[in-house]
C-alpha cells in the first residue's frame, strides 16, 4: 500500500489516470496540492448567474484574465448514484431533493426568487399586477395622436382580458379608422362577428395579431379566409406573412416599420436598400419568389433567416438560383432538410459567395462535409406541469447534467456505471463547440488503492479567458460527426427536427418494402456422429449442468479438451482459444462460426430486419451506435401523434438485464449512449399478463445444422415472472421487479410450473395455449432461417449448439422475441420435472434434459424435443 505524501508518490499511483484525463503535466503538481489539501477556490474566480429566465445558469469568469494552463480547479461531486437508485435516493434525503431542485432550476420558489432579482435590488414583482383599462390605452393614444397633429396608426392592447362584448364597445374603427397595425393578442375573444363587426372598417391594415384568442380554435381557418377577403391590405396575420406580403411586411421584419413607425413618412423608390439583415423565420412563407424579394430590392443583403417557412411553392433549384443573386449575401439560416434540400454541402456549393449556414463555417461544413449543421440550437430548459413533484423534475431534467464514469481494477470492469452531478460550480458550465475550460472526473486514491478512491471532477483552462466572458465546456469532447455529435446534441438542445423525421420516413419505408424469399428446404444431412465400434465420445466441459446430468453411456466426460470428440464450453471458441486448448478441427464444438448475427443484439435485430423488415412478432429496433437519427425521427413522429413513446435500452452484449432501462425520455436515451453500445427498441407496453404481473418464457433450441437448416425446440420451456403488479406509472419504470422478470440473481425467485402457469393462463384470459404455441414456433424458425438465408457462414459441420430464445406475450396474444442467448442457463431445465403442455402430456424428468440434448445433437435423436 503506498500512502501518497510526496508528489512522486501521487504521479505514481494516478499516471494511467492523469495520461488519460488530459491534464497537461505543468499541472500536476497544483492538482496534488489541491487534492491533499481539498482546496475547492473556484468562487474566488468565478460567478454564476441567472440565465433563460431564470431556467438555466452559467459561469462567468469574475476575476482578472485566466491564461490557458495556468489554473486547475476542484470541482465536487453533489450526488453520485447507480441509475436503479436514483429515486429510492430523493425519496430517502428531503436536502438531496432540495439541492438538486435549486441547482437545476426547477423549484418553484427559486424561480420567484429570479424574478424578483431580474429587476433589481431589492425591487419586487406582483403577480397579479392590475392590467390597464383598454379606454385609457385608447385614449392616452388619442390624446398624444392630437398633440402631434398625426393620426393613430397602431394600437396594441395585448393580455387585457378584452371579450367580445367589450371589443364592440370600444368602437375602435370609427375612432382609430387609419390604423396600420393592431395587437390584440391574449384575450378572450370567441366569436368571428365580434372580430369581423370591429375590423371591417380599416382599410389600411397591414399587420393584425389575434394569438392565443379563443376564437382561433373554435373557427381558426374560417376566420383567417373571412379577414383575408376583408382586408385586402393585410400583410401580416397573427405574425404569419399573407399572400398579400410586400415591402412594407419585409421593412417590418427588418425593422423599418413598426409601433414607433407604421409607415414612412415620405415615400422611396426602395425603401428596403439600406436593409443587411432580414428575419423572415416562422413566418408562414410559401412562396418567396415575388416582385419585392428581390436582390435590386434588398443590393446590400448580408444575413437572411428562412427558417421555418414551407416555400412550397417554390422548387429547392428555383429557391438557390434566387438566392445566388444576392451578391453581399454571407450568412444564411435555413432548415435542413428543407425548402433548399437536405444537404448543407450542396446548399454551400450552390451558393458560393456564403461564409455560414446556420452559425456553423462553410469552410467547415465543406471541410467535415456536414449534412445537416445548426450553430444556434435553442437549448432544452426544465418544464413541468403545476403541482407536478419536485422528485420528477429532477429525474427529467437531470440528464442535462449528469456525468458518468465506470470504476475498474486490474481483474474485471464495474457491471453498472456511477451517474454524477457536479457541484454548482461544475453544473453552471454550459456547451460550446469551442469551449474555454475542459472538465473530466478524477479519481483521488490518497491511500493507492481505488476501494478508498474519492472522486471528483478537475477543471482547467483551454484558452485564455477574460474577466466578464462566460465559461464553457464541450458536453461530446471527442466526438465528432463519424459519432453521430450532431444527432446526440438533441439531448441539450433543441434540434432540427424535419431532418430526424426524414431518416426515420426513409427507415420507415425501406423495412415495410422489405420481403423475405424463404429458401427451399432441404433434407437432413447430419448423422450421429457416434462410432461404428460403439465406443463412446469423449465429451469436455466447463458447465455444471452438463458435468451432472450428462451420464447417458453414450457420452463420458473428460478434464482434456484435446482428446475429446465434443467441447462443450461457455467461453469464446476462436482461434486464439483452439490454439490454448490444443484442438482441432475435427472435434465437434457447441458454437457455431459467426453466430453472433443472433446473440449479439445489434445484430440480431438487422439479421431480422434485413431479412423480414419489420414483422409483427420483432418489436421496432434501433442500433444506437448508427442509427439515433432514426430513432429520434421515430420518437418524435409518435410525440406528434400522441402514441406510446417509451422504449427499452438493452446493451449489445450483455445478460441478465445488466445496464438495461426502460424510459420515455428521449434525452435520456441519448445520453445512455455514454455507457456502452445499445440498443433502443420499442418497450412492449401492452404485455400479457399472469395475474397482473409481466412474464416472458425461456425456450430451448437445437441447432444442428445451418446449410441445410435443421432446429428443434425443447418440449421444456418456462415461465419467469416479475414480482411486482404491472403499471406504467412513471415512478415505476426504474424498479426492476415489476418490469424485469430474470430473479435468478436478484430479487425473489418465484417458480411456477409449466404446466401449471399454462393452466392458470388459459383459464385467466379463456385462451387456447396451443394457437399462441404454434404462433411461438413459426416465429423461431423464422429468426434462424433468417440467419441461414442472410449469414451461411455460419454453417460449419462440426458445430452442435443450444440457444436461449425468451419470448413475450402481448396482450393480443401475439409473441414477441426478447433475444436469443448463447449457451444459455439450463438451471431450472435440469431442476424441475415437467409434464410436456403439447403432445403426449407425458412427465418429462429435469435430470434427463442434457441427455435428450445431446441425443439430438449428436446421436440424431428426437425425444422430447420437436422439429421446427
């Protein structure tokens, strides 16, 4: 054990640490001394504000300039959790929940508190402020109308509870008849005759805002076409342009006209050529190729912001020939895809005289040859619903800040990471793509040893910062576009989501064109491999099951793996290990070549949905490492249509439901990323159930052959049971004994007979077991054929293996595959006697299931097992 005292010392134990944590070496030595001495000092350099209204903060550098290198701070850890833990923990520590809800900005109370210091010391806010009579308004116009001898030509009278019965009072069109624009946004008007009765009479309305009235609910189109008949000069409605759109709607949106100036006081042949900068986003545009857009209209335009306009009616090459004419044009913001295309590449190709589209380089994008950028995402800020518990706040808006490692030692890696929130401090750091500070966790061993490990997070500078500049981290450091960066930034920020809709449609469309052409079958060409003196094989094992129950005279067990004629082991049969163990090709193994296009997740789920796209009985499935666009396309297309978003993380290659989650939050799916490959398939939320609780079941099958195909299935299968009643109550998604049924290595095992659960389920739901049975084995032998079609590599002449199928129910009774599992856990095969729930009905003894499997594959034997 090495106590770490001297400096030496602490570059000895943590070099592997401090190599991979990217820590420059001048600055070892102030992270030793800080870390002996437990120095947290970064409130002498640095101040956190209030930001997004009070629903986000960030860290401004408050003292002198910082030079790159010089400087490396402590950053505490608030709380550490395994993700299992996370609730029974806020549950548990009322401080915890208080903590987290002020640094996350999702306490009631602190936001009041933002309030009432947004303006200024000491001054406070009312709530229910009085609003201002709509007469006065009117007359306090009038009145400065007169004084200035000019007519009326605005009004805004926004959120002043205005009904229908008090807009007709106010008689507005014979006292105001010159208006230009009118903002009557957030009341309680409800009926088109009240707004028609008082609009009717301006004939020079050009801008008129009626949002978030009644009205536009009840009769939202019909009012629209009766105003638009009505007001022939109206440009903009409820802040969307017309049809009738002209210059003085452009001059609008680029600031020339207004409340302070409705109109120009002396007309000018191009009242638009002094405009650089025009804002036409979300304004409903859907054709732009008319008289007054036009480059001799607007010579000086440098920055132009499409986003959010269909531009329907015009083509993407029509929209780039228009949009090459304007010579001074260097910043453009446009969705992508979108009215000019799906490509930033093409669109900066197109238009050569552009420096950026959407704040990002076209350098840049030409250089990474980015599809779709975005430079000014709009981030992901906390919501709730009123009343709504501050413990499910938290959970949400956790994933914005949560960081995450996995302890390690020399034998084996940590199953289950630590998620992490850094202090106040560390959590006011926000993104950018060109940070200032870079921030890692580091685990402290004052004693050498990582059972005594203290962890923390240590910051330092990038770049020189200045007193005032705000100080930023890169949330994806080293991931770039090959890594999806672009599609995992969703979880901080608000991305383009035509973009994510259009991968998932195309997705959508190629796994629903997709056909399986089911190969001809072809007869059995294995034979027992047993020799013609009758001399048994030699069989070597590393499985307990196998060594107990395999007794049959046919088969006798031997401790040397190169004498025996069958190697029937749970390790990995490669070369590296034939050449270990001394074995040759012609010894029969219980692995087949390339079998992992079935028991590796990822591959499975594309073994499936090459061959069948996407076939009733295998649930939506998406490869996170390549396809989260796809995935988030989908989760947004079903937000949209108000269906069941919530969805399963299983990783690529591990059992027992080890790492795996069960969310509903996209953010969260994303950010589950960081802890290995996944999967993210869609949950099966309406299962079958067993007495109110989920259930899935285990079958056995029998490879012996891939070219020709030739499987069998065990006549023993059974049921595994959750504990708890199912619900899909929010709360209840992160206790694993109501949504995971694998007890045998945690929680309470509670066996049930085969034949008794399949009793029980047909009387329970007055179904017939043997129709979902028959639906089970079509599904199974659909899988291997698929892997015999699309992988006949796999075939190999001296392979015999079993596979674990786990299978749901739903609640149509229709099967579900779960996955299938290499040399699976045979335990409760061997365990229980059964009686066969098809067939003969005959009691089948657990302490003979190893030696009917090895029977069939490798004597050519058919007991207790059936031919699919």
């Amino acid at each position: 054990m090495v106590i770490i005292k001297e400096f030496k010392d602490f570059v000895h134990v943590h070099g592997v640490l401090l190599a991979a944590s990217g820590v420059p070496p001048v600055l070892y030595q102030q992270l030793f001394e800080k870390l002996c001495s437990e120095t947290f000092d970064g409130g002498n350099y640095f101040q956190i504000e209030l930001c997004e209204n009070g629903k986000q903060k960030r860290l401004v550098l408050s003292c002198d300039t910082l030079l790159k290198d010089s400087q490396i701070f402590l950053v505490d850890h608030a709380w550490s959790f395994r993700l299992p833990d996370a609730r029974n923990q806020l549950q548990e520590i009322p401080e915890l929940v208080k903590r987290m809800a002020t640094l996350m900005c999702v306490a009631d109370e602190f936001n009041l508190e933002a309030c009432e210091n947004v303006t200024g010391e000491g001054e406070q806010v009312s709530i229910n402020e009085a609003k201002e009579n709509p007469q006065d308004i009117i007359d306090r116009e009038l009145c400065k109308a007169r004084e200035e001898d000019r007519d009326v030509l605005w009004l805004e009278l926004e959120d002043l509870q205005i009904d229908d019965e008090m807009l007709c009072s106010l008689d507005l069109s014979s006292k105001l008849p010159n208006l230009v624009g009118l903002d009557l946004w957030g009341n309680k008007l409800e009926t088109i005759e009240a707004v028609t009765q008082t609009v009717g009479g301006f004939n020079q309305l050009r801008a008129l805002w009626l949002n978030e009235n009644p009205v536009l609910k009840h009769c939202g189109t019909a009012l629209r076409n009766i105003l638009l008949d009505l007001l022939p000069q109206l440009e903009i409605y409820n802040s969307q342009f017309t049809h009738n759109y002209s210059q003085w709607a452009l001059g609008f949106c680029a600031g020339i006209y207004g409340a302070e100036k409705p109109v120009a006081k002396e007309q000018r042949a191009c009242p638009l050529k002094d405009v650089t900068e025009l804002d036409l986003s979300n304004r409903s545009i859907h054709n732009l190729s008319n008289k007054v857009f036009n480059p001799l209209e607007l010579p000086l335009l440098t920055s132009l912001n499409l986003r959010g306009n269909l531009l329907d009616q015009n083509s993407a090459e029509n929209l780039l020939e228009l949009l090459h004419g304007f010579i001074n044009l260097q910043s453009l913001e446009v969705d992508i895809p979108g009215p000019l295309g799906s490509s930033a590449v093409k669109i900066a190709e197109a238009l050569p005289n552009l420096s950026s589209i959407n704040a990002v380089s076209v350098s840049k994008i030409l250089e990474e040859e980015k599809v779709i950028v975005d430079g000014n995402l709009e981030p992901r800020l906390p919501e709730w619903s009123n009343g709504e518990p501050l413990i499910d706040r938290i959970l949400r808006a956790m994933w914005i800040y949560l960081m995450t490692y996995r302890l390690a030692d020399e034998e084996k890696l940590d199953e289950t990471p630590v998620w992490y929130v850094m202090d106040e401090l560390g959590s006011a750091l926000r993104h950018s793509d060109v940070p200032n500070f870079k921030i890692v966790p580091f685990l402290f061993m004052p004693d050498g040893k990582i059972t005594s490990a203290i962890s923390y997070s240590v910051m330092w500078l990038n770049n020189d910062v200045h007193k005032g500049e705000e100080c930023t981290r890169d949330y994806l450091p080293g991931i770039g576009e090959d890594k999806q960066r672009s599609s995992r930034l969703t979880a901080w920020f608000h991305t383009p989501e035509n973009y994510f809709i259009q991968m998932h449609e195309e997705y959508y469309h190629k796994l629903h064109s997709t056909a399986f052409r089911h190969p001809v079958r072809r007869d059995s060409q294995t034979q027992s491999i047993r020799s013609n003196d009758g001399r048994p094989l030699l069989v070597y094992t590393d499985n307990v099951q196998v060594e107990e129950f395999l007794n049959r005279p046919e088969f006798v067990l031997t401790d040397d793996a190169k004498k025996a004629d069958i190697v029937w082991t749970s390790m990995q049969i490669d070369e590296e290990f034939k050449k270990i163990a001394g074995l040759k090709d012609h010894q029969y193994a219980n692995q087949f070549p390339f079998e992992a296009c079935i028991v590796m997740k990822h591959h499975l789920a594309q073994t499936i949905q090459q061959a069948h796209g996407y076939p009733q009985w295998f649930q939506i499935t998406y490869n996170l490492e390549t396809q989260l666009s796809e995935l988030i396309g989908d989760y947004l297309v079903r937000d949209k249509e108000g269906q069941n978003n919530l969805w399963i993380l299983k990783p690529w290659n591990m059992a027992r439901t080890i790492d795996t989650t069960v969310t509903g939050y996209l953010p969260a799916i994303i950010r589950l990323m960081e802890t290995g490959p996944k999967i993210c398939q869609k949950y099966i939320e309406n299962p079958a159930l067993f007495k109110g609780r989920k259930f899935d079941l285990r079958y056995i099958v029998l490879l012996r052959s891939v070219q020709p195909l030739e499987i069998f299935l065990s006549d023993i299968f059974w049921v595994r049971l959750a504990n708890n009643q199912y619900t899909l109550k929010e709360s209840s998604l992160s206790d694993y004994e109501t949504h995971f049924t694998v007890m045998n290595y945690r929680g309470q095992l509670n066996h049930i007979n085969t034949d008794e659960f399949v009793f029980e389920f047909e009387h329970e739901h007055n179904v017939r077991w043997i129709g979902i049975h028959e639906k089970v084995r079509a599904m199974i032998h659909a899988v291997f054929e698929s892997a015999s079609a699309l992988h006949p590599e796999m075939h190999c002449p001296t392979a015999r293996a079993i596979y674990g199928v786990d299978v749901m129910i739903d609640s149509e009774f229709q099967p579900k595959l779960l996955e299938v599992t290499y040399c699976p856990d045979c335990t409760r095969a061997c365990k229980y006697d059964v009686k066969a729930v098809v067939g003969s009905g005959e009691i089948i003894k657990g302490s003979e299931f190893f030696n009917d499997i090895f029977g069939c594959l490798f004597l050519n034997e058919s007991r207790h097992v059936s031919l699919l």
